[in-house]
C-alpha cells in the first residue's frame, strides 16, 4: 500500500490554520460580522445577570409585583435577542463556508488533474479521497463553529471576569483560583491530542483505500473466494482506528474532567464565602446572586475549551493533510520561449540517448531505459518488441511526458517534447494503453475524450469504424448508453476496441499503441489491422506489439532488450538475423525476463 509522508512532529496549530486565509479571505467580511454579532449575544447574556441583581435588591425586596414583571419582560427581552443574533450569526456563516469547502475541493480536484503520474504511484487513493472529504468536512466545521467561538468565549470570560470583579473582587479571585490548573491542562492536551487526531485522520484514509479496492476488485474478491482475508483486513484496519479514536475520547474525556471539576469547585467555594458574607451584612443578596449568576453562564464557555481545542487540533490537522498535496510540485517546467523544429532529419518522433529510472527506485539500481536511440521517421509505423519487463510500456510513456526523462531528449519533428506545454504536447500525441479505462459516462463521451471540442458525431463513427467498435450501435442507448465504473459492464475486447477509437478520433499527429490488440478474437483483430492500416498511412506511430499479426501493422521494427535498443529492421530482417526476435516470435517461452517495470 501507498504510504504518504510523514508528517512534522512539531508544528504551530495557529500557524498551519492560517494556511486557510487565501481561502476565507473572499469571505472575511461576513464571517467577521458573524463573529461581531456572537460577541454581542454573549454579552447580551451577561446582561440577564445585572437584571437579576436589580430585581432582587430593588422590586423583590420592596415586594413590588409590577417591578417583578418588569423584570421578568426585560429577562425575556433579552433572552429573544440572544437566541435572534445566535441564529442570525448562523445564517451568516453557512453560504460562505460552503463556498470556501467547494472551492478548497476544487481546487485539490484541478491540483490532483496536474501531478505527474509518479506522484499517484506513491500515494494511495483513499489517503487522496479522504482528504477531499473527510478534512475538508472538518475544516468547514471548524470555520463554522471553534474558529468563532474561540475567539467569542474567550470575550466572553474576561467580560465575565471583569463583570464578577467589580461585584465583588474577593469572590472574583476566589473563582478565578482554578485558572492556572485549567491553562497548563489545555497545553499539555493539545500536543497529545495533536498527534492522535493525525494517527486517527491517516488511518481514516487507510480505511478508505481497503473500501475502495475491495469494491474495484469485487470480481477478483469473489472469483478467488477471497472475500473472508479482506473482511479481515478491513476489521484489523477498522480496530486500529476504533482504538484510535478511544484513546482521543481518553483525552478529551480527562481535559473536560479538569475544565469541569476545578471550575464547579471555584464556584461551590464562592457560594459559601458569599452567603457568610450575606449573612454578615457585608455583601447584599442581589449582588451574590448576580454574581452567581455570571460564574454559571460562564460555564459553557470555559466547559466548552477542550472540546474546541480538540476540533481545533483536528482542523489543524487536516489543513496539513490537505496542504502535504497541494504543496507537490505540479508537472513539468513552463515551455521554453523560441523553440523551433530542426532540420529535416529529425523529423517525426526521435529518442536521443535516453536514460530513465523511477523516482522511487532504490539508489544504485539499473535504469529502466539507458540510452535508448531511435528514430521513427515521418509517416512511419514502429513496432516496439521486447520481453516481458524490457521497458516497453516505460518507453511509451514517457512520449506524452507520464514521467519526466532521467536524461536524454525526445523530440517530435525536431522540437524537444519538453519544450512545449503538456497541453500542445498531448493535443499532437494519442496514447492507447494496453489496459484500457473507461469512465462512468456514455460511450460517445468515453471516446471524444480522445479529441478536442471541435469533435462530431462524424468523428466518433469514423473511429468507432477503425476500431470495428460497431457493437455501440447495439447497446441500449447507442454512444449515449452510459457504461459501467471502468467500463466493467463490457467485455475486456469492448474496452479496449472503445480505448483505440479513443485514440485515433483526434486524428493525431502521432499514435503511441500499447499492445493494442491483446484482448481481441483473431477475427475481429484482423478485421481491426486492416483498418488501421488505412490510419497508419496518415500518422507517425510506435506500436508495443508481442504477436506478429500486430508487428506486421508497422514498416519496421525496434527490438528492445536490457533497456537498450538492439536492433532495428523489417520483421523478415530481424527474423533472419537476430536470435533474441525469431525467440519472441516464435510464441515459446522466453528465458530469463528483465526485472524493470
């Protein structure tokens, strides 16, 4: 499985957040009204108290009843403009932030669209999915409700504070008492919690990858009768993350005993020094009552801390998860300004000297490719021949740039291929992989996949008709029947005669086939080969071909063994002149086969 980087073990939550303000900057504005407008709910909630200590010094004690519905309307009064500008700061919030949330996923989408192929080899597909999910829900909560909140609980203490203090300054340094207990726990709970909410968050995309294979690969799960080992795996993983998030509820449940216990304490003990006062005359009843009343509405929002600072640590983790992708180095360099085609003898598609190893192989191992020279002249079809692990569908995609050469250069009509965008370079090379994929839309669009805009129901029957793909024109809906997840709906020859279409409908400039035959009856090859023949004539083409019904589609042929070139010439040439290709031809088995991809 994919592992993705490990992530720093120290780093600022605060930090890392504001990583999200190019995001929540289109926004501020009403996000900061929102906040504004919860301040003042809170604060309009510190008022109920001061209301309290007025009725009960002023109509409570004169035993004036038209004082205490006075009182009780102001209390209700209030009690609505709270719960009105809690819902307003609600309404404020929602449209923005999921606007935020759709153009942060946006944004991954497109970014994911331009990281090179060798990046999504090194990365698991559910790690990838549970980024544009999982932590993009936990980011919009956390705008949606801690970012707020802990900017608004905390003006809502020093309120309270500063509210109990000039009620009465002993009981306010009695209630006060717990506060550094409070701030040391907090502090030690965000670095513990920090680091399970990661542990938890990458094992969610674990999980997710093992849910996601388990159902693109429920045909070989249940043909091998394998479905027992992945449920099994699935529970290991799921226990993993279960025991994961135990151990988060363990903190939070410890951080929010402390926050809970020490502050009631604080409070029970003011309660006992307040009434001693009361009863000694020192204090009136309407100021302990007050003042009572202002320490249990701040309750909430000192109870509240753990549970903010863990979605906090969350959201903080999830901006990393989110950002360790968006921080890959997108494809390739900008186009070099000034290119311009060489001489005549290199034109069509050449290879000079080129060398190519993975990003991810071990130091000091064999290239894939070292030094490979050919040249496939304009108009001219090439077949690629090699043993099994030669390079073969290497060499090919390193064409339309897949992955980045190691050394050397490949230029098509003289222009070295990194010189030109991987958009002009791609609109004049098509690929069709040896394994096809399809997509979970028509068929029509499947195929002028392979084209521009400019693309018709012409284009699509002329490469339909090359690809002998007439079998469309039965499903259902015709080209607009819609086929499965990865075209599973059709047989393995049907995909791939849709993925050949797909790659001629464009009419490219350059053709790169990848064993484009392999899953096909010998009659329907053949009537295929006799019309891309027809193609071949217009385009500049490299065929990997392992039979030789498909090798004598091209003019000439390029055997591809030990990642060098070793020969070049017709099929009869090479038949009668070189060992290695009258042994691949010959359909025995091949020796020792290279061990590259």
């Amino acid at each position: 499985m994919a592992t993705t980087p490990a992530p720093a073990q120290d780093r600022s939550a605060v930090r890392t957040l504001l990583r999200l303000w190019p995001y929540v900057r289109p926004v501020r504005a009403r996000l900061f009204t929102a906040a504004f407008v919860a301040i003042v709910a809170s604060c309009v909630g510190l008022v109920i108290p001061l209301v309290l200590k007025w009725m009960v010094d002023g109509p409570v004690a004169d035993r004036d009843p038209a004082g205490v519905w006075l009182g009780a309307l102001y209390l209700l009064l209030l009690g609505f403009a709270e719960a009105l500008l809690f819902g307003l700061r609600r309404w404020l919030v929602a449209r923005p932030l999921s606007h935020v949330e759709a153009s942060m996923r946006a944004d991954l989408y497109r970014h994911l669209q331009r990281l090179p192929v060798a990046f999504h080899d090194r990365w698991a597909s559910g790690q990838l999915l549970s980024r544009g999910t999982t932590d993009l829900m936990l980011l919009r909560m956390f705008l949606a409700f801690p970012l707020t909140f802990l900017l608004v609980n905390g003006v809502t203490i020093v309120v309270g504070v500063v509210i109990m203090l000039l009620q009465d300054w002993t009981l306010g340094l009695v209630v006060l008492g717990p506060a550094v207990p409070v701030m040391v726990t907090c502090v030690i709970f965000e670095k513990r919690y920090a680091k399970v909410a990661r542990l938890a968050q990458d094992q969610v995309g674990d999980l997710t990858t093992v849910v996601e294979e388990s159902v693109l690969g429920i045909r070989i799960i249940k043909g091998f009768g394998r479905h027992r080992s992945q449920a099994r795996a699935f529970r290991e993983l799921s226990g993993t993350l279960r025991g994961t998030e135990l151990r988060k509820a363990r903190l939070l449940a410890t951080i929010w005993g402390v926050i809970v216990t020490l502050p009631e304490v604080a409070i029970g003990a003011a309660l006992v020094v307040g009434v001693v006062q009361v009863a000694d005359g020192g204090l009136s009843a309407g100021t302990l009552v007050a003042f009572l009343s202002t320490a249990l509405a701040l309750r909430w929002p000192v109870e509240s801390i753990g549970f903010l600072l863990a979605m906090s640590q969350e959201a903080a983790t999830a901006t990393e998860r989110y950002f360790e992708v968006m921080d890959e180095e997108v494809e390739g360099a900008a186009p070099v300004a000034g290119a311009s085609p060489a001489g005549g003898g290199d034109r069509g598609l050449r290879f000079h000297g080129v060398t190519f190893r993975y990003p991810d192989a071990p130091p000091g191992s064999p290239p894939v490719l070292d030094e490979v020279d050919l040249h496939i002249r304009p108009g001219e079809s090439m077949a690629l021949v090699g043993a099994t692990g030669s390079g073969k569908t290497t060499l090919t995609a390193l064409i339309p740039r897949l992955y980045e050469l190691t050394s050397g250069r490949i230029t098509l009509d003289g222009v070295d291929i990194t010189t030109l965008s991987r958009q002009a370079l791609r609109a004049k090379v098509a690929v069709a992989f040896e394994e096809p994929t399809l997509f979970s839309a028509p068929v029509g669009d499947n195929v002028l996949m392979g084209a521009d805009g400019a693309a018709g129901a012409a284009d699509l029957e002329r490469a339909l008709s090359v690809a002998q793909a007439d079998f469309v024109y039965a499903l259902p809906q015709g080209t607009d029947t819609q086929v499965g997840e990865q075209g599973l709906s059709l047989s393995g020859g049907q995909r791939q005669r849709l993925a050949l279409a797909r790659a001629v409908v464009g009419q490219p400039e350059f053709l790169v086939l990848d064993d484009p035959l392999s899953a096909l009856d010998v009659h329907t090859e053949a009537a295929v080969e006799a019309a891309l023949r027809h193609v071949l004539a217009d385009t500049t083409a490299l065929i990997v071909a392992h039979r030789p019904s498909t090798v004598l589609l091209a003019d000439r042929v390029a055997l591809l063994s030990g990642g060098r070139i070793a020969a070049v010439g017709t099929h009869h040439e090479l038949l009668r002149t070189n060992a290695e290709y009258a042994h691949l031809m010959s359909g025995e088995q091949s020796g020792e086969e290279e061990g590259a991809r």
